[in-house]
C-alpha cells in the first residue's frame, strides 16, 4: 500500500462577476489552499484591465491552468461565450469551455445557461454554483430546488443532474437601487435601534408577502407604515429586505417540486435571512451548503481533464 | 333678467409637489386664466426657499386668497399638515385646510389622506385630484375606481362622494430607478426603432402580466429577451413601461368594483399609455378625463368660503 500523495496546487479557478472576483488555488483533491477577493468586477476594472487584474490575482502562485466562470464570459467580459440551453446536463459544461488566450495562458472559461421560450432567463456564474452543489451534495441531484441568493437570485430545478428550469428574481438590486435611490430610502432617521427591532421589522416586512397584495403595491408600505407611526424609520430599511426575500420566496415556492425543501447556497449572511424567512412564511427549513462556486470550478475543470481526476475510470461524477 | 358679470381672478391655486410646481389664476366661475410651471419642488427650491418660489409663481398676479396641495404640507415642505382619516369625505377637505402664513398673505395646504390597518397607505396631493375628478365628472361620485397614474400610482375607490380604500404603486418611480441605475438600464444599443417597434415591445410588456409569473421573478425578461434576440434593445425600455403598467393593471382591476370600467386621471401622455394597456389585457376601456387638480383646488376652495359659491344655496355639490 503506497502513502497519499502530499497535496499540491492544480488549478487555479475564477468566479469574476460584474462588482468583484474571487480566486482559488486548488490542490489535486479538489481543497482550496487560499482564496483571494478584489473589487475588479468587469465593471471596475482599473488600469492595465482585465489581463493586470489576472497578474495581479494570480501572483504569486505558480503557473497552473486557469478556469473562470461569471460574467467574464459576457459581452462586457474578456469574451462573449455562448449560452449552453436550459433545460440541459450540469455535467455538459465541462465539455464546452471556451479557451481565451492570455498572458498567464489559456483561461477556460465556463459558458452560461439560456432558457428560451416566450419569458427567457439567463445565468452567467450561478451553473457552476449548482455543479459544485451537486459535488458536493450527491443526494440533490434527483429532484431538488437550489436557491441561489443574491443580486439576481436564481431558483434552479434540478432533476437527475440536469437542469430543468430555472427563473431569476431581480430581489438584491431592487433593493440596492430602491434603498439608495428611491424615496424608500429617503427615511433618515437618528433613532437608535436594536437587534430584536430589526428582527421584528424584517419579520412584518416577510409577513407581507402573506396578504396577498401584489408586490408594486405593498413596496411603498415601507413608507406609509413609519409615517402611520407602525414601524420605525430607523428599521425601515429591514422591513424592505423582508418584503423582498418573502415576496421572493411566495413565489419561488411555487415553481418547486413539494416533496422536498430547497437548499440554499450562497454567503452565510444573505443565505440565513432566507432561512430565517422560509421558516417564518411557515416553510419548511432549507439547508445552507454555503459558497459552491469554488467546487464548482474544480470538478467542471476536473472533467474538462484540465487537472488529474483519481476517480474517472469509475464513471461520471453527477 | 341681468347680464353675467365680467369673469375676474378670484384665486390662486397650487399644485406643489416633490419635483415641481404648477400654479393656475382662476376666475369666479373656475375657469382657470393662466397656468405656470416651475421646476421648484420642495426638493428642488432655490435660493430664497419656499417665500422666494411662491413670490416668483404669484407675480404679476393680483393678491387673492392662496391654496395649495401636494408635499408642499409634508414634513419636508411649508408645514406638516396632519393626515385625513380614509375612508372619508372628500367634501369634508375644504373643513380642514391648514393655514400657513406666507409674505404673500396666509397659504390654504389641503391635507392629505391616511389609510390605516396592517397594510397602511398615504396620499397628499391626489385627494385634490380626486375632488377634481368628482367635481368635473359627477356621475364618478356613485361607485368608481379612480386610477391616478404617476410617480407612485393611486388606485382610489369612490363611492357615494367618500373615498373608501386606496392603494398606492411605485410604477413611475420603479420604472426611473430601474431604467437609470439598475442592469436593465444598462442595454445599450445605437441600432434605430420606429414607433411600431417600440409600441410592440410595450404591448409585449404588458402581455407579460397574464403569465402569472410574480413581477420580481419577471424584471428580468427584460434583459433576457435581448440576450435571447427576441427584443430589440432599443426597445428595451418599452418593455419595461408595459411590463410595470401591465402588472399595476392586473394587480388593481382586483381591487376595484367590476361593473364599470375606472377612470384615468392625469397627464394626457402617460393616461394613453395606461388605456392602451387596459385595451391589450382585455379590460373594458378607462375614460381618460386629463389633470384635474386645478378643478380639485377650485372646489375645495369654494366649499371652504376662499372664493364665493354662486350656487351655495343650491346644496353641497359633491
């Protein structure tokens, strides 16, 4: 019997988005050895563009293959990678990554998802979520619904390893752009505040979703329940986060197969106010499997045979 | 048997709202004789604030008895004037009238309207639009769902001269905030349209609401359909118009009596947009009956004893 080879890095993986990138360095099992953030989303990139920002991301770690996912593969990104369809095999991305050349070498770049049909959807980032889901929780691959949470949060039926459908919700921008720029936002307020005062007000703000009222109306709640004197301005902007994770989820809710709850993946912060709103809508729990965009990258790279897979005479992974 | 008097100024109304300002000099019988605009909403004043706009808008009219509406009585404006309880009359305005005093003599506010309960809702500013729409449309007075598009939309039910319910929804001000700062601004495109196109692409909007898919998890066909080729990126925005119009549509012919069709108050241009939307959903065709506030602040006025009611002994007119 031979000792385990000792882990050394592999890959290096990117999950570069409009505001930010995320870096992993990879050893052969599949574990990350670091993970770098910087702010250089497509849209922010700073002198030198998208080539200095790789540079700088990947130094100094040594010369490995590269793989990426997000919207670097857009229009706006290094290039304008086609759309694979919806409903198709999560497990197919990896034969179809699109190679961009570049002065660290060829960068692998993970194509989206398109959903056609009279209401279209897109997802750039979010199909490499859901492999590294499946990776890593072998038991949703038969019939589950991955909640995605975030500035579009995608809710995402998956059946038998492929993806059926799936249905994009615009919750985290409407509150970014309502917050900063409608009079929602314009409550100001020096009251101070508690912890149980913004649990509450988020928890009215879900609760909303149950009256029935339809979204565009119940928004400008936000505003006429602090001036009826029904909520404090300071906890107005909790109880809009709630109407719009609930109201996301009453609809969500609906697309999903009943036999089993969602799971949830995403940053813990934003993926707990989810939970804590399934569980007061009455829902049963999600589970949180946390960020799987890093497992993603390495076992749509491990298929691509862009890193040594220990395990490929044993057949496909998902 | 006398000739009829030689109409003379009478009064001086204001429609003072967030953006801007309107003014009207009217005469005895309501007629107005002229009309002024500024750009000096309450949130816009200059140099001079509040005395220094309402001298510029006064001259070179005569001294008469002031009224106003709008966020001119918020908490951000001249004086906050308390809420009127809804339900209630809309006669019963003209007992309430705040009065300011100004270098210009002392300023009439007309207070706004608040609907309590779990789901509160405010107005100020449209009660007077409503007033005018009852004032100019007396058959409106019996049963009728006033819609008042704008900024944040009003649907107002009226029956036998009381407002009964309202609900407000943010459609004008999801539309700019969408369109300025959020993704779905952000198609550019240099290609040219023609009017058919873009009313096709409104049309195509609107027909989104009758898929039953919620507005947040729809935002995003915005942006989708362009991706997939099925729109035209310089019609983009119109599609957002109709999408947003079209799910206010859907979501207010719930609330209001079925029997007739609501009436639309307001500016001429964005009236049509919303009866053209009545129209591709199905619905029976809104009468459009223009802006009504100015005939709203007559009214109330000569309830209030501003200006004399040749025909006071005639019974209350709403």
């Amino acid at each position: 019997m031979q000792p385990e080879p000792v882990p050394s890095p592999v890959l290096i993986g990117l999950d570069w988005g409009t505001s930010s990138l995320r870096a992993w360095l990879f050893d052969s099992t599949g574990q990350t050895q670091e993970e770098k953030i910087l702010p250089h989303g497509i849209l922010n990139l700073p002198e030198g563009g998208f080539n200095a920002v790789l540079e700088k991301i990947c130094t100094p770690w040594p010369d490995l293959p590269l793989i990426a996912c997000g919207m670097i593969g857009s229009a706006n990104g290094l290039r304008n990678v086609a759309y694979l369809p919806c409903p198709g095999s999560i497990a197919g991305l990896a034969d179809k990554l699109e190679i961009h050349p570049t002065p660290r070498g060829p960068l692998h770049i993970v194509p989206g998802l398109m959903q056609r049909g009279a209401m279209p959807d897109v997802m750039r980032g979010e199909e490499t979520q859901i492999a590294g889901v499946l990776a890593q929780h072998p038991g949703t691959t038969s019939h589950t619904t991955i909640v995605l949470p975030g500035t579009h949060s995608k809710w995402a039926i998956v059946k038998e390893g492929a993806l059926t459908e799936f249905r994009t919700f615009m919750t985290g921008e409407l509150y970014a752009v309502l917050s900063k720029h409608s009079i929602l936002g314009r409550l100001s307020s020096t009251e101070p505040t508690t912890p149980d005062n913004r649990a509450a007000a988020f928890r009215q703000g879900v609760l909303s979703a149950k009256t029935g009222i339809p979204l565009s109306a119940r928004l400008f709640s936000d505003r006429a329940l602090v001036l009826a004197g029904n909520l404090a301005a300071s906890c107005a902007p909790d109880y809009l986060s709630g109407l719009l994770i609930g109201d996301e989820i009453q609809a969500g809710i609906h697309l999903q197969p009943r036999e089993t709850p969602p799971v949830i993946a995403g940053e813990d912060t934003l993926c707990e106010h989810y939970r804590t709103a399934f569980r007061i809508l009455g829902y049963p729990e999600p589970e949180l499997i946390g960020n799987t965009a890093a497992a993603g990258l390495f076992l749509i790279a491990r298929k691509a045979g862009l890193v040594p897979d220990p395990r490929s005479e044993k057949g496909p992974l998902v």
